[in-house]
C-alpha cells in the first residue's frame, strides 16, 4: 500500500483528494491540515508521495519542502505541490524548490491520479 500525505489548510481540498485517490485500493491518502503538523508527522514516517499546498498560513508550501529536503531520509520522496495559482514564475520557482511538479486547483481526477501513479511508479 502506497502511502501519500496530502497538506493543505483547505479541508475540503482534503476531502476531494482524499475522495479522489482513495479510488484506487493500493493508495493510503494521509491528510494534514499544516505545514508544521505535516514536519512533525515526517519525524517518525516515510510516505510513498507528497502532495503539498503552496499558500498556507504559518508555513508555506515552499518553507515546508525545504525542510523536507533538510532531511536526508525524505531526500529521495517525490513532492508534488498543489496550487490555484496558473502563473508561470510560481511553476519556475516550484521547480527550482525541488519539487517534482505542480497540479492545479480544482482537480481533475484523472489529471491527479495520472501524475500520482506517474511518480509512484
């Protein structure tokens, strides 16, 4: 079972997520509503994927991956950052972060679980 951890302070961007790639049986979505909430829950666990909100309160999508990346037992897990904004300086600087790509909000449940099997494969 593949273990992907969704952050977003948007519950609903959770649930739709969680709703989303709970379609495939092989997917354990683990949901979090924060940046630091989603550090602390990397102290003690691995996952398999993470999809990341760019504009949080208190930690940004960029400030949580830096740390992500920090770590040497998370340097290899790929992190797809989640995003409203279609702007093509963001795409660049998400890019540059080290992340693996972006998807847009509102989802499209194919396009989400297209690029999920992509970077779990």
């Amino acid at each position: 079972m593949k273990k992907i951890l969704v952050v977003d302070d948007n519950v609903v961007n959770l649930k739709v997520v969680d709703k989303i790639l709970k379609v495939n049986e092989d997917y354990k979505p683990v949901l979090i509503p924060s940046g630091k909430k989603a550090l602390q829950f990397l102290e003690k666990n691995v996952p398999d994927l993470i999809l990341l909100d760019v504009l949080m309160p208190e930690m940004d999508g960029f400030e949580v991956l830096t740390a992500i990346r920090s770590n040497p037992d998370l340097a290899d897990v790929a992190v797809l950052f989640l995003t409203a904004e279609e702007d093509s300086a963001l795409k660049e600087k998400i890019k540059a972060a080290g992340a693996q790509g972006c998807l847009l909000k509102p989802f499209d449940k194919d396009d989400l679980l297209k690029l999920v099997a992509q970077h779990l494969a």
